[in-house]
C-alpha cells in the first residue's frame, strides 16, 4: 500500500447546544491531536439538514459549535476549521460514493434506525445516505485518522468499505493515472479514553446526546455553574460506595460513567480516579466531581459567550477555513472524478 500523508479529520453536526459527550469523546481529542498532525476540523452543517432544522436555528448552530471550537483551545492559524457547505467537493464525492456504497451496507447502519424510529418511510432520503456523506468529508482529503466517540465506530467502518471498493473498483484506472494500487486510505478512528461514550445521566445505560428530551440528562458546555451543579447533584446513582477497582464498575453504569467523566476532565485514568475516592458515598463524589466540572467548564463557557458577540471573527475563520479546506479537496476530487471517466477530467 502506498503511504499516506497522516492527516486528521472529523466533523460535529450544528444541532442543538454541544454537550459533555461531545466535548469529551471529541472535542477535547481535537485539540491535543493539533500538535500532532495536520488537523481538519469541520462543522457539518449539511448533515443537519437530514433532520429538519430551523435556518435561523442552523445559522446560530454553525457559529457557536465553532465558537466551543475555538474556546476549547483550537488554533484557526494552525488547525482548519470550517463549515461543510462552503466546500462544494463534500457533496459532489458523496455522490460517487452513493454509487460505490451498497444498499445493504447501509441498512445495517444502526444509528439510521435510531434515528428514523418507528416512522422509518417518513425519514428524509438524506438521513439515510447520511453515513456516504460522512466517508465523503473523510476521504474528500484522504485523512489518515479521524477522532471521534465511540458512537461513530460503524460509520468509520462504512467509511472503509467505502475506500476499499472504490479502490478495487477502480484499480485498473488508478494505476493507468499514476497512483500506484491504492488512491484512498484505510482510515483510523480513533476512539478511546475513559469518555469514548459519555451517558446520560438520568440513565447509565443511554448515551448522552443532544436529542434527549430531558435536559437533566446531559451537561451543556453553556450550562452555567448552579445548573451544572444542580445536574450532577440529581445525576442518578446507586446506593453502594464507589470501589475499589474498576472491574467492580461494571455492573453499575452509572456510576462507571461519573469516574469515567471525572477521568477524562482531569486527564486521569480510572484507576487512578479510584484510587482516589474508593470507598466515598456518591454525595462526596459528586461534590469533587462539580469542583472539578466547574473548574474545567467555566472557562470555556466563558469563552463561548464571549465569542457569541464576536460575529465578524467566526465567519472570518470558516471562511478561511473554507478556502484552505478546498485547496486541498479541489485536487483529490478532479483526480477522482478523471479516475471514474466523466468527461472534461484530464
Ligand atoms: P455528532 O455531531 O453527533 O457528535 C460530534 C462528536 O461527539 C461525539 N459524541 C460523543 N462522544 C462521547 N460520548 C457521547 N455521549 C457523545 N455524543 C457525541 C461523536 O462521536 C462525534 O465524534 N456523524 C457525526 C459528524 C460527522 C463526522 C464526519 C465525524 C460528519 N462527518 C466525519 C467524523 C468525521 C455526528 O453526527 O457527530
């Protein structure tokens, strides 16, 4: 196989207000990725569209996920950052892939079914093709690893089935144009830490996520500190002390998902978390885990809001974003375009 530029890509939809899932299983990777490797981080506003959104709602949605972009620590001078829809080569290989993409593939897709519910005739045609656009931002430029939580692991897998039958496909035609055997990645996710899958903290064994109808159920990066406070105070639990080791955690969610969340604030491992608090009742847990969620969180609350009066600053970013983000795609997507045979590629 060919080597691949190391390149990092992913992407966060603009609905709803970002929360601590989001922060944690990606946001916060984002940032320690930036010293790595080149980093492209996008905020996929034409995914939103596959669940009916508001414009003014979407338009609010676009410049404050890029607002929690920024606060959390990303670099606009050294990471890009831009929104989906100014790149047009996102949506045109999406459609060469919704060619290559097989239908049962995407029947399998689980988070279509969660998604689409009971209703599954009435779901937009997007929602269900939503999975071919994801591996068309990814491979749009041949990014080589792609953080995100745990809940996007099957469409990063679909996102390789993609490349490899792209690959295969059209081997004959990529080697005739000089790419040796192989033009697209396998790419990487990468997945993992105590926050991979933060849960709701009404119920340990539901994922936290923006579409839960109680709000009690996450912490939003705009929750101020009583409302912070309040929620953890109320997170459900269960009546044993925390313990000792974290095989002992398994039964009992949601108490794995509060060392799991106080781990990933302060760069802890759970072990460590434990060896900490073994044997604490969860109201002294809950009291260190607030100190440290209030710590963590305030400021970049305080960097949001700041940023929500910034106006011209946001839009100047994606809009530069935009433009570095297409000098890059531009190429890969006219190459693939002369690799399937349309005409008027070279
Ligand atoms: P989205 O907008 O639902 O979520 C953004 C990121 O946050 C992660 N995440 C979580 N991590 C841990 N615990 C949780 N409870 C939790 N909830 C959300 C998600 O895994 C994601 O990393 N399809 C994607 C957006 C996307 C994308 C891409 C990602 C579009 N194109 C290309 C990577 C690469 C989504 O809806 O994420």
């Amino acid at each position: 196989m060919s080597a691949f530029k190391e390149r990092v890509f992913s992407g966060v939809q603009p609905t709803g207000s970002l929360h601590l899932g989001n922060y944690l299983g990606a946001i916060k990777r984002f940032v320690e990725l930036q010293s790595q490797m080149d980093c492209i981080y996008c905020v996929v506003d034409l995914h939103a569209l596959t669940i009916a959104t508001p414009p003014d709602e979407l338009r609010d949605g676009i410049r404050g996920v890029t607002a929690g972009f920024l606060a959390a620590g990303l670099d606009p001078s050294h990471s890009i950052i831009f929104n989906q829809s100014q790149v047009h080569e996102h949506a045109e290989l999406a459609w060469i892939f919704s060619c290559v993409a097989r239908v049962g593939w995407l029947n399998r897709m689980t988070q279509f079914k969660e998604k689409a519910g009971k209703d599954r005739e009435n779901a937009s045609a997007g929602l269900y093709t939503y999975p071919v656009l994801m591996a068309a931002d990814i491979l749009a430029y041949k990014a080589t690893h792609v953080p995100v939580g745990e809940d996007q692991k099957q469409h990063l897998e679909l996102t390789r089935d993609i490349a490899q039958k792209f690959n295969t496909d059209y081997s004959a035609s990529i080697r005739a144009r000089g790419h040796g055997d192989v033009f697209f990645p396998l790419t990487e996710p990468l997945i993992g830490g105590p926050a991979a899958r933060v849960m709701s903290l009404r119920d340990g064994t539901k994922k936290m996520s923006k579409s839960d109808p109680s709000d009690y159920s996450r912490i939003n990066l705009t929750d101020d500190v009583d409302t912070i406070a309040q929620k953890i105070k109320k997170a459900k639990t269960d009546p044993h002390p925390l313990p000792e080791t974290v095989k002992e955690l398994e039964a009992r969610p949601e108490a794995e998902n509060l060392v799991g969340i106080i781990a990933a604030l302060t760069d802890a491992t759970p072990e460590q978390v434990l060896k900490q608090h073994a044997g604490a009742q969860f109201s002294q847990f809950k009291s260190a885990l607030v100190d440290v969620a209030v710590e963590k969180l305030g400021p970049l609350r305080a960097e949001m809001i700041r940023l929500a009066h910034a106006q011209d600053h946001i839009d100047a970013v994606l809009a530069d974003g935009a433009r570095r983000a297409s000098t890059i795609a531009h190429p890969i997507i006219e190459e693939v375009k002369g690799i399937v045979g349309v005409v008027g590629a070279k």
